[in-house]
C-alpha cells in the first residue's frame, strides 16, 4: 500500500497493540501511537501533518473530542476515523462535528476494530474521491490565484467532465451524473473543492455551468449514435443560475443543438446559503418542467430547507446524500431515515436516488427498503467519458443492461 503516516490515539494497550498490527498488516508501516492527547499533540509538534488519524474518544484525562479539534484548527490530518467504544449516536455526532470543523471524516466506527473495514477505509482515502477534500489554503496553488477571470476563463479547455453512473438493481444504467474537474498541466487533476473558490471569485461559475451541461448534452447524444437512444444526465446548478433572463432559452437551444430529448437532463438543483427562489426563477424552472426536463433536489435534508423546497417547486426526483447512506448496513438509525425518505418519495411520485453506497452491504440494505436508483464507488467511480463507454459496453456484453425491477 502506497506510504502512509498514520496516527492513533488509544489508551487501551491491547486495542492499541491490535489496531497497530492491523495496518502493519494493510501495509502501513509509518504508525506513530499515543496513549493520550497531550502525548498525541506532542508527537505531531516533532513529525508535523499525518495522512489520517485515527481517535478513540473515551479516554482518562482529556477525551479525544479535544483531539480533534487541534487536529482541524492547526490542519494537521488530511483525514479522520473515529474508532470508539461509546454510543454509535455520540460517535456519529462527533464526525458530524468533525466534518463541520473542516475534517475528511472517512469513517465512524465502534470497537472493537475491524481489520477489513479498516482496510476499506484506508483504499477510500487513497482513491482521494471517496470524500471531497479540505479546501486548500489560498497559498497552496499560487498558479490559480496569480490568474485573472480573462485568464480563468481562457483555461475553459481543460475543465473536464468525468460521469458517475447511476443504476437500478436490476442492473440496467439509469442514467450519468456530470462531475467537473480541471486537467492542470502541472497541478494535475483538480477535485471541485480544489478549483472552486477560484472560480467564484472571479464570477465565472455561469460560464463553467454552461460548459459542464454542453459536455454532458454531447456524451448524451454520442450515446445516441452508439446505443440508439440518448443517454439521461443530470447537471448540478446553482439557483443563482435560473435568475438569469436567458436561462430557459439556452437550455432548449443546448438540448436542440444536441438533439437530446429534454427528458433526458436532469437538473440537479444545489443547496446554497440563502438560495430562496423568486417568482421569476420559479417560472424558468416550471418551463422547463412543462418542456419535460427533469429537477431534482440535490442532498436532500442536508440543506436549510430542504423540506420546504420540496413542497414549493415542481421536483420529479429526490437525492438521497451519502451521509444518510455510507454505513447504513450497520446503522438502524440511518436505515430508518433512509426508508422514511423512500416512503414519502413515493407518496409524492418522485423517483429516488441514492448517493454513497459503497459496500454490499450498504445494497442489501437498500434491496431490503425498496430498490431505489444507487450511486456510488461500489456501483463505479466518476470516470471520464471514453471509460464510461467502455464501462457501459462491458456491462452490455456481460447481459447487466435487464430492465429495473
């Protein structure tokens, strides 16, 4: 396994001596231990930054709430496991917490240790998409931030699209949705969180938007050609888009230029701070509802209101986070907000979909409240568009494309 530094904080010396021979075993060789927080934040003053550490909580003296917050307030882990013997609802407030304060949270666990789920977690963090990173201090990418908006918007080219496919149990593809990443030719490949707060900053996002929703358009209608019908994507947007007086029309002449059916796009509508639609955002969207696109409501209950939105615009689906979703296997409390969700969908005639599902069991568990649509590093990862169609045409010859059921 490629070197990781890792440290643990445990004051129970045979869940110590365990969790250590665990990641000796997972090829993790660089473990620094420590039997308490102030001997923890002085082992990290002498080595500086790990790559995860892994806190249990109940401790004697100081408990490892304290941990973590000196671990998110001087940056020093680019990732987080939460390994504790309390209740599962306090260690899943904790990494709720945790993910506030700015931490990669990649998992919530209870003791005892689990070599293989340690292990999952471990290929999670090293695939570096299964959890959106921190943000970057500003001096990090000096080639960004030196760029004006002019120049910004002259690297349009190398904002890429990869697509994350979603499917039914059945197997058959569902549909795509459109990611965006910048391919730097010296930073390399850009995650949003990365690239984002440059972009805002220079009040490009209308032109990065509009990029993102012509490259999926093109994938839809190259699957068209392919495949004999097009391909249905879903593009997030952001509502500060839809108060634009030509939103409506640009999108029709997309889905014309492209011959892409307008049932076939989704719009996936982002939750932002003090996002509340006016009257004419509002009518954009009950256009395009009634030219037949479909909307969705991205992370749902995650946002302020969530709830009332759901009530107030024209949604055809709603979008389970995968915060409500990873670990749900195991978690009877996220199992029942899950199927709490899935029964009102279906009460509304919304379609679901589920975001996060990255374990067997996580499936099972989804088989078990109702087989909605899923999305997720165990269904795939985001991929650009000359894999996704070698993804779909592997599937296709192994008979995976059968009808959803």
């Amino acid at each position: 396994m490629h070197s990781l530094t890792v440290l643990v904080l445990e004051d129970h010396p045979f869940q110590l001596m365990a969790l250590h021979q665990m990641l000796n075993a997972n090829g993790v060789f660089d473990v620094l231990t420590a039997e308490s927080v102030e001997a923890a934040c002085q082992t990290l003053s002498r080595r500086g930054r790990v790559d995860i550490a892994i806190c249990d909580l109940q401790m004697d003296g100081t408990d490892g709430l304290a941990l973590i917050r000196h671990l998110a307030d001087n940056d020093l882990a680019a990732a987080l496991i939460i390994l504790s013997g309390a209740e599962p609802c306090v260690i899943d407030s904790v990494g709720e917490l945790a993910r506030q304060l700015g931490l990669n949270v990649l998992g919530c666990l209870q003791k005892p240790a689990n070599s293989l789920v340690l292990l999952q977690l471990l290929r999670r963090y090293l695939d570096g998409e299964a959890i959106e990173p921190r943000l970057p201090q500003e001096p990090q990418y000096p080639q960004l931030l030196a760029l004006s908006a002019a120049q910004l918007a002259d690297c349009k080219a190398q904002w890429v699209v990869h697509y994350q496919p979603k499917v039914c149990f059945g197997g058959k593809l569902a549909g795509v949705e459109a990611l965006v990443r910048w391919q730097h030719p010296t930073l390399g490949l850009l995650s949003p969180a990365q690239f984002f707060p440059v972009i805002e900053r220079a009040n490009l996002f209308d032109i990065l938007s509009w990029h993102v929703l012509d490259q999926a358009l093109a994938l839809s209608a190259q699957h068209r050609l392919a495949k004999g019908r097009a391909l249905p994507v879903a593009v997030n947007i952001e509502p500060k888009l839809l108060a634009r007086s030509d939103f409506r029309q640009r999108i029709t002449a997309a889905l014309e230029r492209h011959k892409v059916p307008a049932s076939d796009l989704t719009l996936e509508l982002v939750e932002t701070q003090g996002s509340t639609l006016d009257n004419l955002q509002l009518e954009a969207l009950l256009h395009l509802r009634i030219l037949g696109c479909q909307l969705s409501i991205d992370d749902f209950g995650l946002g302020e209101s969530n709830l009332q939105r759901l009530l107030e615009l024209p949604f055809s689906e709603l979008k389970l986070p995968s915060e409500f979703v990873r670990g749900m296997g195991q978690d009877g409390k996220k199992a029942a907000v899950v199927a709490g969700a899935l029964i009102m969908a279906r009460r509304m005639n919304l379609k679901v979909v589920v975001e996060g599902v990255e374990s067997a069991d996580d499936l099972l568990a989804l088989k078990d409240l109702g087989r909605p649509v899923m999305q997720g590093y165990f269904i795939a990862r985001p991929m650009p568009g000359a894999e996704l169609c070698s993804w779909i045409s592997a599937r296709t010859g192994a008979g995976l494309e059968s009808s959803c059921k």
